[in-house]
C-alpha cells in the first residue's frame, strides 16, 4: 500500500480537496511517518478518606440504645450533625481481558429444503475454498502474547506464539513485530485466541475468506472474525423464493447460551414460534434457518440477544436465480441501534447499466441499496447522504425518507456515478442500518454480493488482516471533519514495515490499494490508526474478470486497562 524500500505501494494527497484513489508507485503528496496514533487512554485512580467520624458515630449509637428507648426516641428527633462527607464513585481499575474471536464456518449449500433448527448441508463445489487470515502484533520490545488459531472444539490448527509471551526481537530491541497466520484452510468455526500482554488488551484480528468459481454458492464471502456478545443486530437477510439465509450461532465459551430472535420485516415485526428460548451449548454452533421462522421476507433483520455465555452470529446468505448464481456472503453484525449509522465500501457501478438490470424480473435485489431498521415504536425521519471521492453526491430520489416503527425499509443507492461510497443515516430516533453492494451488470452471468454493516468511528491499533489473492481495496470515509489515517503494512515474515499516512478531507471517500508484496514477502494485513475528524473504515474485495464482491468492516481496536466507577454503599 505504501512505497518502502523500492518496493510497490500506495499514495495520498494532502490538499483540502477531495482525495483520489492512489494506485501507483511515487505517487505527489505522499508522506510517511515513522508514527503512529496510539489512542490509549489510561484513567487516574481515586483514594477514598477516612471514615472514623462515620464508625464513631454509629458506636455513639450503641451506646445510647442501651441507655433507654425513651432517650432513643428524643435524640432521633433532634437535628443530628453529620460526620460523613459526600464521596465521589471510585473507579477500580479491571484487568485488560483475552482475545478470543470466532471465525464463520465455511459456506454450506442446503440439502434439499429443510425447516427447522438443524438443517442439513451438502458438500460444497469442487472449486470452493475457505481459509482463515490472522495476525497478532507485539509489544514495544518485541513480545508476541501467548496466541493460536484452533478448531471450535479446541484442537490446535496453527500455534503463533507460546504463552505467556514469546520474545521474538533481539535484546535490546524496541521493533514491533507481528505474529502471522497466512491463509489456514479451514473446514468448520475457528476461534482466533491471543493472551492479554503487560495488562493490555492484544492487538489481534483475524478474517475468514471462501471463494468458489462453480455451484450453487458461487462467488466470493468473507468476515472478521467476531467477538461474541450478548446483543447483536444483523441486516441482510432475505428468505423469498430462491434466496437462502442460514443463522449461524456459534458459543465457545464454557457456559451455554440461551438465545432469543427478534424478527423485523418489511411489513413490521414478525412473531415466530421457535424463535425464543434457543439453547447452544458451550463448544458448539446452531444453525436456524431464517425461512422457516419468516417466509417470504425479502427484508429481514435480526436481533440476537443471548443470556449465560456470549454467542457469535453469521447469516449465509445465497441467491439462486433458475440455474444461476446470484452470489453469497456471511452477513456479519453491525453496530447497535443508535441515531447516527455509518457504512463505508460501498462500492456502486454503473448507474444506467445498474437500472436495466434492476429492471428485469427477479433482480429488483441486484442493486445498491441502504436497508434501515427501526426498532422501536415510533416512526423515524432518516437523513441519508452519499459521500464519494469528490465529495457528497445527491440521491436521484432525495435524500430524506421515513421509515415506519418495527419494519425495515429500503432506500435505492443507485443513480449515482459509479465508484467507491460512505453513506450516512441520521435520524431522530434509534435505528439499525447495513448497505449493500452488487456486483455484475448481466443478468445471464453469475453475480454476486455483499453486506456492509454499520461501523464504529476508527481509533488507534486496528488489526486488518486480509486474505491472499485479488483486489483488496482499504475504504476509508470522514464526514464532517479532515481525518488523518495511518497504515502500516503486515508481511508474512512477521515485520511491520514503515507507516505511511494519508490525509481524507471532510465529506470524502478515499480508497487505498494493498500492496501484494513488499520485497519477497507477501502483504497479510495492516496496522491502522485514525486521528482528526471520525473516520470510518471497511476492507473491500474484488476480483479481476470476475464478479466476485465480499466487504469486511474494520473490527475495533486495541484497548488498554480499563477502569470502571464503583459506589460504594449496602
């Protein structure tokens, strides 16, 4: 992505004005920096004073009871001093947790068609590939934390450092290295693991890729591994005739899981038996076929909320038109409902070719488009904005809607000169968003598709793995303010290469290319920091002479010890 030592990279402007793609080598304006935005907050800790005046006090109290009730009676109505002052909430410093990130199973085609909770899978095609991406970075002086890539139920697949921290620069070093997994074949859930190093979390991330050139599931899908959680929202899904969605619930924690759905479609929420009280086991995946809960739904959001151990969630989502192939992707969850959603790496094409497509039957659904889920009871008035390289674009259709309490409402991206976007949804009420992207323009070809999900605002040590082979594309989008990204090449020896940065002006989507070799090493992934204005991030990947389209958000950064307030009281 960047120039160093001779070899091929990327470049950005600085100007105020709109930033371009950079794709060459020794392209003007572009600067490296040797730093980088660290972004770690680290909280003062609070003493709490002594309390003698509280514990004198309640031994006075003592006393006085066993003199007599009546001699009780009259001091309790009597003004009494305090001798205890107001304490502000001390905060207790909690140590800086584990990683452990739970990558998707490989895409699974559905035998026959099957209702119910445990479906039953075919054998993929014969081209189909999945292989999971990972990278830990070290410490200041070198130190790997203990880390591996294994199988769900705990086997061993690829060991990156031993624990509890493997010593990998020279003595006295100050390097920062990274320990690399580079494209692991993989047949079913991995779990990305990495230790908590100096009482900091680990910079870590990991990304799962499956391609496949023939079958039902043709085409391109890919995910960042994900940390489990207790709520999750995914938007995507869609089970009308001829579309697949699979939710894939994975818990790998030791604790099970009792997980509850809330369906939201396009005519309002959508009450189904089966969809509360669903138990996964601790080590295991269940796997629910969405149309068997909601048929017929061409937009569906879910809601996953899980009580005991956090789960994981995927939806596989297909499309087969006749005979062909309209695409797969894993549909990943975004952020929680909130009044303001950002999706970057929308990707549009053209937008003439885009209409005569979208215009036959059965590819109303082969478009871009933003897809906005209200939750809650009241109707929201959703601002959307387009934001591309030269700045925000106008949508044909205005770029105000409404959309009703408990439905999922769909507004069309297209029109637009083709290019890579961030879209904004502002709204005056909680919402949940995800846009997506097509790709290929012919309705005889195989297609494909894919699912950008909301994103949090970029911070300070984004791990961004990413897979070998094709275009991999950095989108990054700031909206009201100049944002200043730094990014730092991953190759497969293990070292962290010069930082370069490049410069995004308010209001503007730019895309970096990934190098694929700096010198004799492959480029695995990126270390990256936003300062400045919020920035926003998503990996995109395409492939040339094909239709092949995946996204992948940027997942949050690296934390250090946290403290958290703590009240003391009974």
């Amino acid at each position: 992505m960047h120039e160093e030592e001779n070899d091929a990279g990327t470049s950005a402007k600085r100007d105020s004005g709109p930033v371009a793609r950079a794709t060459g080598s020794g392209a003007s304006g572009t600067r490296t920096s040797g730093t980088r935005a660290s972004g770690t907050r680290s909280g003062g800790s609070s003493r709490i004073a002594g309390r003698r005046g509280i514990v004198a006090g309640v031994l006075s109290g003592v006393a006085i009871l066993a003199a007599g009730g009546g001699l009780v009676a009259a001091t309790a109505l009597a003004p009494q001093p305090s001798a205890a002052r107001p304490l502000d909430a001390a905060e207790a410093a909690v140590p800086a947790g584990s990683v452990q990130d739970v990558c998707p199973a490989p895409a699974r085609l559905l035998e026959g068609t099957p209702v119910g909770t445990d479906p039953q899978f075919s054998p993929e095609s014969a081209t189909a590939r999945s292989a999971v991406s990972a990278a830990v970075v070290s410490s200041a002086g070198g130190s790997l934390p203990g880390s591996a890539l294994s199988a769900l139920k705990g086997s061993e697949l690829r060991r990156i450092a031993k624990a509890p921290g493997s010593a990998t620069a020279p003595a006295g070093s100050s390097g920062v290295l990274a320990g690399v997994v580079e494209g692991q074949a993989v047949d079913g859930v991995s779990v990305l693991s990495a230790d908590a190093l100096a009482n900091r979390q680990p910079a870590a991330g990991a990304l799962m890729a499956y391609t496949a050139t023939d079958g039902d599931l043709q085409g391109s899908a890919a995910a960042a591994c994900q940390t489990p959680s207790n709520d999750l929202w995914l938007s995507g899904a869609n089970t009308a005739v001829g579309r697949s969605s699979v939710l894939n619930l994975t818990n790998a924690s030791t604790t099970p899981a009792t997980v509850n759905l809330e369906l939201y479609g396009k005519a309002g929420q959508v009450k189904a038996s089966g969809s509360r009280g669903l138990l996964v086991g601790p080590k295991s995946t269940r796997s629910i076929i969405l149309a068997g809960l909601a048929p017929g739904e061409e937009r569906l959001s879910v809601h996953v909320r899980s009580t005991g151990g956090p789960v994981s969630a995927f939806i596989q989502q297909s499309v087969l038109r006749g005979l062909t192939s309209g695409g797969v992707d894993f549909i990943a969850p975004g952020t929680s409902a909130a009044p303001s959603q950002v999706m970057t790496g929308i990707d549009i094409q053209d937008a003439g070719d885009v209409k005569s497509l979208t215009g036959e039957s059965g590819f109303d659904d082969a478009g871009p488009s933003l897809q906005i889920t209200v939750p809650g009871p009241s109707d929201a008035v959703v601002e959307v904005k387009l934001f591309g390289r030269a700045g925000q674009q106008a949508l044909p259709r205005g770029g105000v809607v409404t959309a009703k309490a408990g439905t999922v409402s769909e507004v069309p991206l297209s029109g637009v000169p083709a290019g890579q976007y961030t879209v904004s949804a502002t709204s005056d009420v909680s919402i949940v968003a995800a846009a997506r992207v097509s790709r290929g323009l012919k309705a005889s070809q195989s297609l494909d598709f894919a699912w950008s999900p909301a994103t949090a605002q970029l911070g300070s040590q984004h791990v961004v793995p990413l897979p070998q082979g094709g275009e991999r594309l950095l989108v990054f989008g700031a909206l009201d303010g100049r944002a200043t990204i730094s990014y730092t090449a991953i190759t497969a020896d293990g070292k962290l290469r010069t930082a370069a940065t490049a410069d995004i002006a308010a209001g503007t989507t730019t895309t970096l290319k990934a190098a694929d070799r700096i010198g004799d090493s492959a480029v695995v992934g990126y270390l990256v920091s936003a300062s400045g204005g919020a920035a926003y991030g998503t990996v995109l990947l395409e492939k040339e002479g094909r239709n092949d389209v995946s996204t992948v958000a940027i997942a949050p950064g690296a934390e250090g010890q946290e403290k958290v307030p703590v009240t003391l009281g009974y």
